[in-house]
C-alpha cells in the first residue's frame, strides 16, 4: 500500500534508472553542501575578507558563464551518460586534493582558487549533461516534470543535511574531513550510473562547427519569448539573489555574533524552505500554472533577502532564510520544469547550458558585486539592495506573464501535453 502511495505521489520513481540516480546523487550532494560550507568558512578564517569569499565564488562559478555554451554543444554531440561518468571521476579527484591539502595544513587561499576554478571548469560540463540526462532516464515522458521536482527537492535535502553535519564536523574536526567525506561520495554516484541499464540511443550527426552550433542555439533560444524570459530572469536572480550566499559566514560572526554552527544553521534553514518548495512542485500533477510561481518567487526572495539583512535575531534570521530557500528553489526548478517541455529535443542540451549559464554563470558576477559592496557600504546595505532588485524584476516580468502563457500553451498543444 505504501509503495502505490509514492509511485502516485513520485511517479518518476517508477523508473529503475531514475532511482538509482536519486540515490546516488542523494549521497554524493550532502557530501558537496559539506565542502561548500567548509569553502567558505575556510576562506573567512584565512582571510577576514568579504571580498576574498566574493573572489571565491566567482572563481568557482565564472566558467560556468564563460564554458556552458561549449559544453551545451558538447552534450548535444556526445553520449551524457559516459560524460557524467567522466565529471564524477574529475569532480572526485578535486575534492581529495583538496582534502589532502587541508588534512595537512598545509593549505594556502591560492590552492582554494585553483581547485575552485577546477571545480567549475568540470561544472560547465556537469550542469547542462545532468539536466538533460534526466530526461533520458524517465520511461514516461509525462513523469518529467516530476523528475526534475524530485531533483530539486533532493538537492535540497542534501542543502539541509549537509550545511548542519558541516557545521558540527568543522567545529569538532576540521573542515579536511569535510572534503574527504565529499571526495568519498562520489562513489556513490560513479556506482549507480555503472549500475544502470540504457537502451543505446542515436545522437544525430550535427553538421557545422562547435561555434556555429552554439550560436545556432543562442538564436533559438533568444527568438523564443518564454526561453528569453526566463534566461533573463533567473540571470537577474543569480546576479543578486545569490549574493547572500557568499555573505552569511560575515552575517554569523559579526552580526548575530555566533559561530560556524550558526552558519550551519543559516545554510539549513534555506534547505527547509527549498525542501517544502521542492515537495510542492514535485505533488503537483500538471505544468499547468507554473509561470505563476517563476515570476512571483524572485519577490519571495527578495522579501527573504530584505528581512534576513535587517534582522540580529537568530529565529527571525532562520525564517528570512527559510523564505530564501522556497524563492530560490521555485524559481529554478519551475523554470528548469518548463524549458525542458517546451524545447525541441535536438537543441535540448545547448538551451539547458544557457539555463545553467543564466542561474550558475550570472552568479559569480554576483559574488563579486555582493563581496565589492559587503566591503564598501557593509553586509547589510548590500542585501536590502540585492532583495529590492529582486522585487522589481519579479514586478517587470509579472507583467509580460498573460502574453507568455499563450505563446506557451500552443507549444503544449502542439507537443500533446494538453488539449486545446
């Protein structure tokens, strides 16, 4: 009785496939949330600089701007699942090198920027392969939407679990373990795509260069409207929204005067609010309204990011960030949700680049600004600034909504996801 429950409820895990990379990648993402809140307290301690956790970011996410359009290419041309394969095994290796470093001691900023930049490099490749992937792994095309809702709540599980273990192994241990414990999960997932059975697929041969190719989908995307706007806005969120990821560490030491476990339980509580927007969207039967929830979650955020900047109240702090966590995983997933239904299947793999290119690429610019402005005005004034223009590009594009809900529901029409 209990297994007809999830199957109704998750219908995505019917599929052998998709559950053996549900429980792969369930283990291998806390151990990547513990090495990320490792990162930047790591980076704090060395450094007492908002500016250098800035640098951080950017360096670990600017060649997801720069490098996601040639892998988009590169995913459209080759098979994902020996592609993933290889940025597991790469991503693996990263993350015990920098284990050994801080393991012993002898690690210096300038290795977290390299392996920083490593890890980005192998992400540009990673992001846009693991979205379409999904797509591959559901046997019921219906099921899609639900699998990557799933994919959503279980990165964000793993966003709760692991910034909370993080915060405690760091305080005990040291924040070495906390890469070795990432390192070793990665064996979890590098197993479970050994493990899965793929009828062999065709990948067209795609005539022209990498670089016509890639300007082939920019144009693809950037002639559609709904594509466009939602590029653009979950750019625009990136740029500031993400900008209170790479400040907190200040938020728990200075402001609310507390400890890496404060900022354990910071992380966490915006992994309960990702989680309860996953689950949302992972119950729901129908893409049917999701437009809604992308133009109205980047004002959730804002509104999050507003009170988290003014508060020096722990509990209030933890519910401004709960309200981050479900404007956050809204707005991304929804948007993942309808690019992945409405594009065409032999462009699939460079219009998910652009997507990771608007919500990882933009987000490094962000790091920077927030880092530059944290140091300058001050951590507070920085985030009133980001959550105010959050607001007003929900605002904008709640605006154009009427006229992109049409353009949208011929294209369900036309694929037969609905009836006319």
């Amino acid at each position: 009785m209990q297994t007809t429950e999830n199957k109704s409820l998750f219908p995505a895990l019917r599929s052998r496939n998709y559950r053996l990379f549900f429980a792969g990648q369930g283990v291998s993402l806390i151990g990547t949330w513990m090495t990320q809140i490792a990162t930047v307290w790591l980076v704090y301690h060395l450094t007492q600089s908002a500016f250098m956790l800035g640098i951080v970011g950017f360096t670990s996410q600017i060649p997801s701007f720069v490098l996601a359009p040639f892998g988009g290419a590169f995913v459209d041309r080759f098979p994902r699942h020996r592609i993933l394969i290889g940025t597991q095994i790469l991503a693996m290796v990263q993350s015990l090198a920098l284990a050994a470093l801080a393991l012993s001691g002898a690690i210096q900023i300038w290795h977290v920027l390299a392996l920083s930049l490593l890890q980005g490099i192998i992400n540009a490749v990673d992001a846009p392969a693991r979205q379409v992937f999904v797509f591959e792994l559901v046997e019921q095309r219906e099921d899609l939407a639900n699998a990557i809702a799933i994919n959503s709540t279980m990165f964000n599980g793993a966003r709760l679990i692991g910034p909370a273990l993080g915060g405690l192994m760091i305080a005990k241990v040291g924040e070495g373990y906390c890469f070795l414990i990432d390192g070793l999960s990665y064996i979890a997932v590098i197993m479970a795509l050994l493990a899965m059975r793929l009828v062999p697929k065709d990948i067209p041969v795609m005539a022209g260069s990498h670089l016509q190719k890639i300007k082939e989908g920019f144009v693809y995307a950037f002639s559609s409207p709904p594509i466009r706007s939602i590029l653009l806005l979950s750019g625009l969120v990136s740029l500031m929204g993400m900008q209170y990821a790479v400040l907190v560490p200040v938020f728990a030491d200075k402001i609310l005067k507390g400890d890496v476990q404060t900022l354990g339980f910071l992380m966490a509580a915006s992994g309960v609010g990702a989680i309860f927007g996953g689950v949302y969207l992972a119950t729901r039967r129908s893409v049917i309204g999701l437009g809604k929830f992308i133009v109205v979650s980047p004002s959730i955020l804002g509104t999050g990011l507003i009170i988290f900047a003014l508060s020096r109240y722990l509990p209030l702090s933890l519910f401004a960030m709960l309200l981050i966590g479900i404007g956050t995983i809204l707005q991304i997933s929804a948007g993942n949700i309808i690019l992945q239904t409405i594009v065409d299947d032999d462009k699939r793999g460079r219009v998910m680049s652009l997507y990771t290119m608007s919500f990882l690429g933009m987000t490094p610019f962000g790091n920077l600004l927030g880092g530059t402005l944290g140091d300058r005005i001050g951590v507070t004034d920085t985030l009133i600034i980001a959550g105010i223009v959050c607001i007003l590009g929900s605002i904008y594009f709640s605006r154009q909504l009427p006229t992109l809900k049409k353009i949208v529901y011929k294209i369900y029409e036309r694929k037969g996801i609905i009836t006319s």
